[in-house]
C-alpha cells in the first residue's frame, strides 16, 4: 500500500509539474492573441480613416497664399491644422507647403517668476 501512494504521489506531482506551466503558457497564448486581434482592428479602422480623406489642401486647389490666409482667418485655423492626421500628426505635404513655411512663428507666453 505504501508503493501505490508513493507512486500516486509521484504521478500527481508530475502531472501538477506540467500541467501548471501548460496551463499558465495557454492562458498567456490566449490573452496575446486576443490582444493582437483588438489592436490590428484598431490599426484597419486607422488605415481606413486616413484613406477617408475627402479635402483636398488648398495649396493643391490652386489657391493663392493671400486666399489661403483668408481662408485661415475664416475658419479660425491654418490649413495645416485643418489637415492634420486622425492620430494628430502634421501631413507630409505640409511640413514642405509655403503656407506653412511662411506662417508666423507662435510666442510663448513665459510667466514671470513671483520674488
């Protein structure tokens, strides 16, 4: 009898030995692919959000800077702001654009330290 519970010992203590880390590296394989799936969801509707981009710069239009000035004055934003990126980012076309070459340089506004 003392054989038998030793084996039974033995055998759950090896099965315990590999079922544990089996069972912990499926659950870990099973939270990482969900998480994969949710952030390449959110990376198609990203994609399909920039692809959405239905105004085109009004540099591209043909406008004149002084309308495109105007036009900023208007809407109370430049065109570059306008056309940002859904994730906030400046587009390419506008880092090179005159409109947003020559745009005023925005100053800080520094607080003057209280003595």
């Amino acid at each position: 009898m003392d054989t038998l519970t030793s084996i039974l010992v033995l055998l759950s203590g090896v099965l315990l030995r590999l079922l544990v880390p089996l069972s912990l590296t499926a659950l870990v394989v099973f939270v990482l692919r969900k998480l994969d799936a949710r952030w390449q969801a959110e990376a198609e509707l990203e994609m399909k959000l920039l692809a959405k981009d239905e105004t085109p710069c009004w540099r591209e239009q043909g406008l004149s800077l002084d309308r495109i000035e105007q036009m900023s004055a208007a809407s109370g934003k430049p065109c570059w702001q306008i056309k940002r990126l859904p994730n906030g980012y400046l587009r390419e076309e506008c880092l090179g654009c005159e409109a947003f070459l020559s745009a005023p340089m925005p100053s800080p506004k520094h607080k003057e330290a209280h003595a």
